[in-house]
C-alpha cells in the first residue's frame, strides 16, 4: 500500500512538472516577441523559457504559501557554480550588515587603481551578488579596477527604499576606506545595470554636496531603469513583449519593490494615477518630444490624457520621490553630477530612460559617452559568464564599459 501511494505521488508530480513545463512553452510561442535583429534567437527562447519556467515554479510554491517567488527564484539562481579567475582575487566581506564582495587585480601595482562600486540589477527582487559576479570579475580584471558588489537587501522582506539606504551605506563606507583597499580617490565610479543603473544615479545625486567624502568621478549606468512614473514611452509600447523584460514583470516588480496593489495597473499603464499638472509639471524631460524620431519608427501611439484617478494618485503619488524616480531630479542637482557612460539596448522596455536621462545631462553641460546596442535586449549583459547560452552584446557591453573606465 505504501509503495502504491508512493508511486502515485511520483506519477502526479511527473504529470505536473511535465504539465507546468508545457505550460511555460506554449505561453512563451504565444506571447514572446523575438525581434529578428536579436542574434541567435534560440538562445534568447531558452533563456526566456527557463526564466519563465522558474517564475511559475516560485508562484506555484507562493500559492502552497511555501516561499516567495522571488525567494524561490533567487535560490535556484545562486545554485550556479562560480567561476574564479587566477588573476583577480574575490574577497566576501561585511559592511555591518550588508554583505559585499571584493574584485581586486592579483598583480601588485605602484599607482593606486580606480574603484567601482556595482549596484546589480533585477528589479529589487532578484539578482544577487552570485548572479553579476561573472560582470564584476571580468569588470577589475579587464580594467585594472578594484570593484566593490553591494548586496543590498529585496523583496518581499524589504521594500523601497530600503535597496537604496543599503547601497548608500555601503558606498559611504568604502568612499572612507578607499586606502585600504588600494584606491586612487580621484577615480572612483558607481556602476549598476538596470535597478541597480537607477540605484547609481541616485547614490550621485545624494552624494553630490558631500564634501567630506571623495567625489564620485563618473557614472556608468547599464539598461538603467531610472523612473517609475510613466510606462506609455515609445520603448514601452515597442518592447513590451520582449524577453527576458515583459511589460506584466516589469509592473509585477513595480508593485513588488513599491509595495503598491497590482489593482491599480490599468490606471496607471493609462497614466490616470497622475494629475494633469503633474504630467505637465515633467513634461520637459519625460515628454516623447525628447526621444528622437527614430527611436519611434517601429511603432509609438501617443496616449490622450484621461480624468484623474483620485484613488490611485493617493496610493501611488510617492513614486514622485527621487529615490524612486532619480529622472526628474531638478537642474540645479542633475548639472553638477559626474560624466556619465551609457549603454541602452534597441529591444528593452527601459530603453528610452537612457535615452531621456542622457538628453538631460547633455542639455545641462553633463559629459556622456553613449553606446546603443541595436542588438541587444534587457539583461543581455548578464549572460557575459552564462557558458552556452551568452550573448555576444554582453561582451561589446563590457568592452564599452572597460573602455571609458580606461579613458578617465
């Protein structure tokens, strides 16, 4: 009788895994959209697919209330083994309590090296220090950096802006340690792709008046995502099935990481969660106006404002605060930042944040140096160490960064 109930628990557990995994294959053929500008297309569907598969694995075992699916996503992706490198040496060390791990050159130098803070992406729900240590590894080893990952803490025990105070502390901490670690105070950069790219801007824009501390030489900011206000841009409309960032995970995340009921989605992929005078008020830098025309070829429809959804505006209003929304930081803050390297990717939903942040910085006298990836889609940087399934775009990405890092 037991071996019977056991096979039959076997059976059933087949029967959905085999069930879930068609699941997840069928949604992606109906749904996914695979530009055919993207190289090696194939990858991109597997890679996709395993991404899904883990998230209806994690929201399966969230409904059985046995963890989160965040959680469950992050630990099967820190299962992937390391890989070292004989020329880098990779210190795990403790900032209080934010955990940080250390990339420094193995060859001894006689001038002090530039250090990069990495701020990884993911939303505030995933990544981890394991998931970006490919990046950063090859990040010091290729530029001669020592390079500081801050694994800030996530969702779902820790929402904003608690990301940010983690990777704020964890910068003023290192910007006080710079001679211990070898350090030349004059080239220190804050780097991030994605959340962590808006992570980055906003560490500058804080740290921007803190004259006891080393001034942050530069800003590299990868995909970054740097507001949560408008999600009706062009790159919005054009990516929003695009792998491996859909336009229902990037507002999964948005209620996540904000802690707001996904109840409101209709009226704010509407815009109604805003006042008109709030859309006019910002107008002047996240306006459509200010992306050029040929970002807007493959598709844009601008969208007629609609009566203001009080309810909403009262839940959502604090996405104005900069720690959110760094984009619509005023002038008098975004003119005295850092130059700044850019890198945005035709096929992302964010794509158009570079595009408005760096119109931004330009018109106020901000240096930028910026590389487009017409082949490139969100976290295309992150398969740099992902063995059969890495994406050439992630290497011209890396040399980009390593290039400016060298420039400075």
């Amino acid at each position: 009788m037991e071996v019977l109930f056991l096979f039959l628990v076997l059976a059933a557990a087949c029967m959905l895994s085999v069930g879930v995994g068609l699941y997840v294959v069928c949604n992606h053929f109906l749904t996914a959209d695979i530009p055919a500008a993207i190289g090696h297309p194939i990858k991109l569907r597997v890679l996709h697919c395993i991404f899904q598969l883990l998230m209806t694995w994690g929201t399966i075992f969230e409904k059985l209330r046995v963890c989160s699916m965040p959680q469950f996503v992050r630990f099967i992706h820190d299962l992937v083994p390391l890989k070292m490198d004989r020329d880098v040496v990779v210190k795990d060390l403790w900032f209080g309590t934010i955990p940080v791990r250390l990339y420094q050159p193995k060859a001894s130098s006689s001038t002090l090296r530039p250090g990069v803070l990495f701020y990884h992406g993911g939303g505030g729900i995933l990544g981890s220090l394991r998931t970006h240590h490919g990046i950063c590894r090859h990040l010091s080893k290729e530029s001669d950096a020592v390079v500081l990952a801050v694994g800030y803490r996530k969702v779902p025990k820790h929402r904003s802006p608690v990301a940010v105070r983690d990777c704020m502390a964890a910068t003023i901490h290192f910007l006080k340690s710079l001679n211990k670690f070898g350090v030349d105070p004059a080239r220190v950069l804050v780097c991030g792709d994605s959340a962590g790219g808006g992570v980055a801007v906003i560490v500058c824009q804080n740290l921007v008046d803190s004259s006891d501390l080393p001034q942050i030489r530069a800003q590299i900011l990868v995909y970054p995502a740097l507001q949560v206000m408008d999600f009706q841009l062009p790159s919005y409309q054009q990516n929003k099935n695009v792998p491996l960032l859909s336009q229902n995970f990037v507002f999964y995340c948005w209620c996540a990481y904000l802690d707001i009921s996904p109840t409101w989605k209709s009226s704010v992929l509407k815009g109604t969660h805003l006042p008109t005078e709030v859309w006019e008020k910002y107008r002047k830098w996240l306006g459509a106006e200010n992306i050029p025309e040929r970002f807007k070829r493959r598709g844009y429809q601008p969208v007629p404002c609609e009566p203001l959804n009080e309810a909403a505006y009262l839940e959502t209003n604090f996405i104005l605060d900069l720690l959110n929304s760094p984009l619509i930081a005023g002038d008098e803050v975004v003119s005295r930042l850092p130059e700044a390297c850019i890198v945005s990717c035709e096929y992302d939903l964010l794509r158009d944040h570079s595009l408005l942040y760096k119109k931004r910085l330009e018109d106020l006298g901000v240096p930028v140096t910026w590389h487009h990836m017409e082949d490139g889609f969100h976290g295309v940087f992150a398969t740099l160490d992902l063995g059969c399934l890495y994406f050439p775009c992630s290497s011209k990405i890396l040399n980009a960064v390593v290039c400016f890092i060298k420039g400075l």
